[in-house]
C-alpha cells in the first residue's frame, strides 16, 4: 500500500518538467471534480467556480488508500479552499494538501494551468 | 538538567508525561521512559474494543513522534531490574544504567491468578496486554475449528464482566465464574446484580455464582472447570479476570516499604519511603488500599509532578470510587456509599424487570442529605446524582423524584448543571470542575465547546461528562449575553430552520444564491447537502440536480462502499416482491458479479457495482420495472411490513397494503435524516414498526400510530401517537407530522432526538399535527400533497438523458477502469480487500 502513496509527491509549478493534457474545461462539472488518468497515476481535478480557481491534487485518500477524493465535495474552511473524502469526510487543502480536520498525511497538489479551454496539469516526469 | 525516570509505560506513566510537560517550570527537567511492553502506552479502559476490531494503533494513547516532539526518552521493551538508591541510579535488563534525581514507578499491576491447581494448562490465559489478547485470540481461533463452543471467565467483576465480551465477540459462549454470590461485588448490591445479571444472560452468556473453583481439568489443556461438590463446567478456554496484584518487585528488591498484600506505600505527595521515589497508579498503596480506577491513578499523576516541580498540591484524604460504564451493553453506574444501611439511612429502589432497570440511592433519614447509589440498565441519572451527592446538595422535597422524574409537570429535578458549585468536579477522568469550565468561557481563553476539550481535556477519558460540559458551556455563554445558536456550519450563521425559510420566502433555487445572499466562503461538505435537501423538500428537485453539491452518496444515487464501489438498492415496496422481478435481480447479480445481501428493509441489496457500470445495471432493473430504492438518500428508505391478514392466521387487517400505499405517497420524500416506516398486522409486531420513524399497528376497530421511533446508535421505540384511527388519519396525521419534521429539524437529526428537544414534546406536537393548534395544518397538507404530485424516479431520469449519465465514469480523459480496485472471496461470494 505504501509503494502506491508514495508515487504521489507535491509538484511545485517551478520544478514542472511535463504539462500533460488531461482534457477541455468543460469536461469537469462546475464547482467540482473529476479523475484523470496520467502514466499510472490518478490526479482529481478540481475546477472551483466560485474561485475562479482550478486545483489539481491525488486522488487517493491517505487515510484508507482508496481512489476517491475526485467524488468528494469541494469547500472552504476560513480562507483555504478544500476537498472532502467522499468515505470519511475527511477533509483536505487545496493549497498545502494538509489535513484539516485530523491527523492524516498530506496529500499531494500539483500545478493546474487553463490553455485556450484546455486543462494541462504539471508534472516531474 | 533534572533527570526525571518514570519506570512503566501505561496509562498512569504516559498521564504523568502529559501533565508534567504542560507545567510551567518542566523546561529544565529531562524525562527518560521505560516500558517493558513493547508498543507505546495504550487505552487498557478500552481492551474489549480490539476483540471488536480496534487495532494496536487505535488504542494507543499518543501519536507516533508524540514523545519526541516533547523531548522525552521513550524506551520500549526495556525492564527496570533494580534501583539503587544510594547512587540513585536504575539497571536494566539489557545491562544498561541510568542516574536519576527523581525516581517515579508506575509500574501498574499484573492479573492476579488464584492459586488453583492446574491454571498452568494449556488454554487458560490471563486479560490484561494486547499480548494476552493476541495469545486468547489465536487458541479461541484454534479450538474453534476443533468445534469447541464453551470458554470460561473467571472473576465477575468489572474486569471479568469486560473479559466475558471479549469472549463474546470471539464467537464463544462465555461463562463467567463468580467466587461471591453476586455480579461486581464492590460495586453492586444483590438487586442490581440480578438486573445485571438477567440483562447478560439474554446474550447467552452464563452466570455461575457461588462458584468455588477446586481444580481445571484436563491433561495437557484444559477441558473443564470443577467446582466444590464434584460439578463440573466444560470448558476448552478460560479467561482469568479476578483481579490485580501491583507490580512492585522494584520496591521489594531496593527496599521500599511495601504492604503486607503488596504495593508501595506512599503518602499523600505520592512520595514512597524514599523521598527521591514516587509511586503512582495501580502499584501504589494509599491509605492502605490499591485503586484500580483510571481518575484516582490520574490524580495521583498530577501530584507526583507538582511536587517534584516542588510545589504543594497533595493527594485528596478520601478517593472517590464512584464508576460510570457500559459492560457488555449494559449501563451501569455507582457512586458514593452505594451499599449504606443503618438507622439514619433510607434506600430508595427503583426496579423495572421490563425494561431491565435497577435504580437504588441512598439518602438520610431526613432526606437532605444523598449518601450513595447504584444504576443498573439507565445510567443517564448518573452525572446529575454524581454532583448532588459530591457537592452535597440540597435534594428535592421529595429525594425519589431523582430516579423517577417528577411525576407531573414537565420540568427536571436535577436543576441545571450551572447550580453546581465551581468546585465541582464536571470530569472526573481528567480532574476538570465546573470552574474551570466556565472560566476559559468567561475569560475567553475559549470561545466554542471544542476549545474547552482542547483547552482542559475534559470529556477525553471515559467521556461520560459531554452532555454536562456541552451545557455548562452553552449556559456560561448564554449569561453572558453572547447567542448561542445551532448554526449549519461556519458559511451560515443560520439554523436548518432559519435556511429552510430563508429559501423558501427568497425562492432561491441554488446554492450560489443563497451563500452570495445570506452566507460567506464556498461552503463546504455539511451546508452544501443540507442546501440540496432543502431545495428538494421545497421543490422537490431530485438529486439530478445540484450534482456537486450532492453528499457523497447522492451525488451517484448509490451508497458508496469500502473500495469504492457502490451498491444499488431498488425498491422493494412493503417487502413485496415477485419471482420474475427475484429473478431479474439474480440475473443483473450474475452479470456484473455483485454480492447479494437481503437488507433490513427487506429489499435486496447489490455490492460492488463499478461506478461505470451503474447506468447499464439501472437501466436493466428500470426495464424489468425497478425504480430507485432512495437507499443513498437522506430520505424516505423503506416501510417493513408483516404479512397480515392476507395469509396470517393471526392479522387483524392487510398490512402489506398499508406498507405499500404508504411507502408509494412518500417514496422520494428528502429530510433532514433517513426515516423509515413499518405496519404490522397485529400486536406481534413482526414489522418491528415501534422501532421506526413511524409505526402502525393493526388493532380492534382500526389502527394504532406511532412516531419517532429509530434503531441505530440509541434505540427508541416509538410513542402512541393516535389509536384506533382508519387509514385516512393515518396518512393525515402523516402528512404534516413529516412535513412538519422537514421545515423544523436540524441536519442530521433523526425523528426521535427532533422529538426530545421540541418544546412541548409529544403533547405539542399533537396540538400541531391533530388540533391546527398554529393554523398550518392546511399548508402542511398542501406541501406534502406537492411533493407527492411531482415525485419523479432519479435513476429512470438518468436512463433517459444521455447528459445525466456522463457523471458514471471513474476517469474523464479515458474509458479505462479503475484498476486499483480489488475484491478477495468471502463464502460463495465476493468482499473488498480489507483496509
């Protein structure tokens, strides 16, 4: 189980080497999220209306290992926006990736940028 | 640096750890940690809780870098052999020594194994660490497959009681052995044991008492338990739970005083004969006695710390021995003097074999004064009795009104937790009073209820003390005139009430406009659904609409499972169900290999569906003339029903009908919970409808109905709501009583609690559903008419609009599957991998 956590690091937008396509705008639902598909990894994409935001982060919840967080509902707690395991509600930022409300690892974020209504998300590799 | 050793790792050594790191002055103080157990300290309270499936981990009292992060030394499976006084160093086993300034032992206790010939057989175990636990657990897995059924348990106090669920939850049959001829001899009188004792046996676990134990049976392992009289008890297990014995072989072996049956004697600084050497917890005998209670253990953690911080606080003269808990289900509570008898004391008993509750106090002969008591079955009375008798408080006129309520009248007779004095101790686990409470309130150290338990760790040991730490924080915050309001969630200052209204009088009809109006922020993962809800309950919006802002449930109309996959649940009304559409159901299983599983609402339940495949699957169930079941949804579930008069000899009228017409009005129905319904045909209540939102009962000359009922965390049966009514009433009665619950609840808040906290209660509601008493009886009827008009399947909808279905794909830039997803074999069948 580890071997998959750990396929999943932070990427900051100054180290991106690769921005992968993973589809057009109005492929996401507003104020939501979906899955893509990257090599063997599975980002959520997040398009957040309401902050004229896109958010890009694993999709695997650390606390159960389970390939959810996409089905989960987006938010805000104070000025941080969020995302909300769809299994436990635990809930995570979309900024740092930390846990908001327990103790559980940081998930990791990557870099989203909007092309010409297109979406590329920023890899290492 | 002063060296500070604390030998033993448990819950009183970690406690000290704790307490000494949050005081001022333990900056120039190195603590250094042995355990000999080799995982961190863990919750021994709790033990059973790892038969039921808690881990190692779960039990553990700290995180995992607690104790670096707070700069002590932790030292696992690692025994302290010796002290040496003199140089005031230690020596371990792996022959390595240490110098100390201050010695603390908090070495606890072990099981104590009465001297019975043969406890050295194979198959009898002690209860104490997980690794006693471990061990019981691999020999119960062991001779069960041989076919072995029967285990003992030896002790039947609070720890055997403990011991015997353990056993229960393994799948064995217990029998629990008790030397005294009752239950929890020190803290129950006969009364109370036989409640306890009868409440126990209905679980088919056996209660010998009186039993003295001369020998175990059997050649290598155990086969049986013989007591006096040549009785044997066949038994392939035992579990000895009789009782502690304190681990002071440090204290013998550097010469420590100890006592005669053992432990380390100390005063009240905690201090052993050895000024440098403190002793806590279940090894340390004050005022001639071992505490086997987590609080007094807790207690005597603060002291050793406050005085080799060199300040004054001393161990209290008399420990209270008062005890709140749950064994094996049961509440049970005692407190005081529970057994008090002479000429000046009077003892009030309450006894109800039908809903299996002992109360008894004891209070003077002038009934001013309450001196002690017990609490079998219904310990809800306990804090409230708890304060009365610690601060000494005045009792009502007349003292019985405190375990029977007054009769009468509406109000309480405990009076409100704010009548304490400050020095009342709220929690007894963490040593937190009323005063301290109130002030982080009123010096605004806190302002909510969470930071009180971040602030004072009140509530965080047995956590029997929230409702009165949750209401002495709401009433401090009252009198200072701040509002104290059930808001949705940080986004809305607003109650669910409050939004209901606010939608409905604004005509709002999403969610943008309400939190750009009336909120702030994006909202979030409670105020969104509850939004969704309400929209729905005032326009009857199907979970089509709305999609992200859906809870994780609705958002896919299936409830999502373990792996991720879901389940679909079509309706079923009334449990009613032919061989072709039985048939159908078996194929569509066949098909996609889902496991199959009859629910509780009598439908059947399919596992494991993909979320790609959840369309395909709707669309042939919707075919073959399914609709969506609402299983996912905060909403009308199911109404069981028996099969009635059509068939049973026994039914007064056709409640499968009834369950079926019903279940058809109100089938779709969003509210601020789940509900859900039964009819039964006749007082056998075989559709167990008393124990659901509504209930309808079959009787001479019509049907009797009830409300707020539920199962779940804390059962209530349902109340007598009207009698004898026809059918029409019923749905009348209904009607408004629903709709009435969606306008006013809160989110989350199922029937029963929404009845506990309406003003009025049972008789107001009456007033409003039966009299008009708020003239909104016909706009009741209208709206609930409304949402029956306009009910629409969701599942059906999505069938026929390509748009709805482009949700149902696990990735959106490509066709395949999830691959992580695994299943591994359970019976014929099939189970997520477990976490």
């Amino acid at each position: 189980m580890e071997d998959i956590l750990n396929q999943y690091k932070t990427v900051n937008l100054n180290e991106v080497k690769v921005w992968f396509k993973a589809g057009k705008t109005s492929d996401f639902p507003s104020d939501g999220g979906g899955c893509i598909k990257y090599k063997n990894k599975q980002i959520a994409i997040i398009k957040f209306d309401r902050r004229n935001e896109w958010y890009a982060c694993q999709n695997l919840c650390p606390h159960k290992m389970e390939m959810v967080l996409s089905r989960g509902m987006i938010g805000s707690a104070g000025d941080i926006p969020k995302i909300a395991c769809p299994l436990h509600k635990n809930t995570f930022s979309l900024i740092d990736g930390s846990n908001l409300n327990g103790e559980n690892p940081k998930i990791a974020i990557y870099p989203v940028k909007i092309v010409d209504d297109e979406v590329f998300v920023g890899f290492l590799e | 640096m002063i060296k500070v050793i604390v030998v033993g790792n448990g819950m009183v050594g970690y406690k000290f750890c704790e307490k000494f790191i949050a005081k001022s002055g333990q900056e120039e103080y190195q603590i250094t940690v042995f355990g000999e157990e080799p995982r961190r300290a863990y919750d021994r309270v709790h033990l059973s809780e790892y038969f039921a499936g808690k881990s190692a981990d779960d039990l553990s009292l700290s995180t995992s870098n607690w104790y670096e992060e707070n700069n002590i030394t932790l030292n696992t499976s690692e025994l302290i052999t010796d002290i040496n006084r003199e140089q005031k160093t230690i020596h371990t086993h792996l022959e390595k020594t240490h110098t100390y300034d201050y010695l603390v032992l908090a070495t606890g206790s072990s099981a104590f194994v009465p001297p019975i010939e043969g406890v050295d057989k194979e198959g009898v175990f002690v209860y104490r660490t997980i690794e006693d636990l471990d061990a019981i657990m691999a020999y119960a897995k062991k001779i069960k497959q041989n076919g072995a059924t029967e285990a003992a348990v030896l002790g039947g106090g609070l720890l055997g009681l403990e011991a015997a669920k353990a056993v229960y939850d393994l799948g064995l049959n217990p029998h629990v052995v008790e030397f005294a001829p009752r239950l929890m001899p020190r803290q129950l009188d006969k009364g109370a044991s036989d409640m306890l004792q009868s409440k126990i046996e209905e679980l088919n676990i056996s209660i010998h008492l009186n039993k003295s134990t001369q020998y175990i049976a059997g050649e290598d392992a155990i086969t049986g338990m013989m007591f006096e009289e040549n009785e044997l008890l066949k038994v392939d297990m035992l579990v000895i739970s009789a009782g502690i014995k304190p681990r002071d072989e440090l204290g013998r072996v550097s010469g420590l005083e100890v006592g005669v049956r053992g432990g380390i004697v100390v005063n009240n600084k905690m201090q052993s004969s050895d000024p440098y050497i403190y002793a806590i917890g279940e090894v340390a005998l004050y005022n001639h006695m071992i505490y086997g209670l987590v609080a007094p253990g807790y207690e005597m953690a603060d002291v050793a710390a406050e005085q080799i911080l060199q300040r004054d606080k001393t161990m209290r003269e008399t420990i209270d021995m008062s005890t709140q808990l749950k064994l094996i289900g049961v509440e049970v509570a005692s407190f005081g003097d529970p057994f008090i008898e002479n000429e000046d004391v009077t003892a009030i008993v309450y006894e109800n074999k039908l809903s299996g509750i002992y109360k008894r106090i004891n209070v003077t002969k002038d009934s001013k004064t309450l001196l002690g008591g017990i609490l079998v079955g219904d310990s809800s009375d306990y804090n409230a009795l708890f304060q009365i008798y610690s601060n000494a408080m005045p009792l009502p006129k007349n003292p019985e009104d405190l375990i029977l309520g007054s009769r009468g009248g509406g109000s309480s007779t405990m009076g409100s937790a704010m009548d304490l004095p400050d020095s009342a101790v709220i929690c007894s686990c963490e040593n937190v009073t009323k005063g301290a409470i109130c002030c982080s309130i009123i010096d605004e150290t806190s302002s909510n209820l969470s930071d009180v338990v971040k602030l004072t760790k009140a509530t965080t040991g047995c956590g029997g003390c929230k409702p009165m730490v949750a209401d002495l924080v709401k009433e401090t915050q009252k009198s200072l005139g701040k509002e104290v309001k059930d808001v949705v969630c940080e986004h809305f200052a607003y109650s669910r009430q409050e939004l209901y209204d606010i939608v409905k009088i604004n005509k709002f009809t999403n969610h943008n406009e309400v939190l750009g109006t009336v909120g702030k922020g994006d909202g979030c993962e409670i105020c969104k659904p509850v939004l969704s809800s309400i929209f729905s309950s005032i326009y009857n919006d199907t979970a089509n609409k709305h999609i992200p802002e859906q809870d994780s449930n609705d958002r896919f109309l299936a409830n999502i499972q373990r792996n991720g996959t879901y389940s679909v649940v079509p309706r079923v009304t009334g449990g009613e169900i032919s061989a072709d559409k039985l048939i159908i159901l078996g194929e569509v299983a066949k098909k996609y290999n889902l496991y199959t599983k009859i629910t509780g609402g009598q439908r059947i339940d399919l596992f494991g569906a993909e979320l790609n495949d959840l369309p395909a699957i709707w669309k042939i169930l919707i075919d073959n003339g399914f609709e969506s079941g609402h299983a996912y949804g905060k909403s009308l579930r199911t109404v069981k029903s028996c099969v009635g008069n059509t068939w049973c000899r026994y039914g007064m009228d056709d409640s499968t009908t009834f369950a079926i017409e019903l279940e058809n009005r109100y089938k779709g129905l969003r509210s601020p919970h789940k509900i859900k319904g039964g009819v039964s045909g006749c007082i056998r209540e075989c559709a167990e409808a008393r124990g659901k939102d509504f209930g309808i009962i079959a009787v001479d000359g019509g049907w009797n109905l009830y409300i707020c009922g539920n199962g779940g965390v804390n059962p209530k049966h349902a109340v007598l709501f009207a009698e004898q009514v026809d059918k029409e009433t019923c749905f009348k009665y209904l009607d408004r009583f629903l709709m009435y619950y969606i306008r006013t609840a809160g989110p989350l808040v199922r029937t029963s609690t929404w009845l506990e906290k309406l003003e009025g209660g049972l008789d107001y509601l009456k007033q409003v559903v039966i009299e008009d008493r708020l003239g909104i009886a016909g706009a009741l009827d209208k709206e609930m008419q409304g949402l029956v008009d306009t009910y629409a399947c969701e599942w059906t909808q999505v069938i026929e609009n390509p748009e709805l279905q482009k949700r149902f794909t696990h990735f959106t830039n490509s066709e395949e599957r999830d691959d992580t997803i695994e299943f591994v074999p359970i019976r014929d069948q099939k189970m997520p991998r477990p976490w």
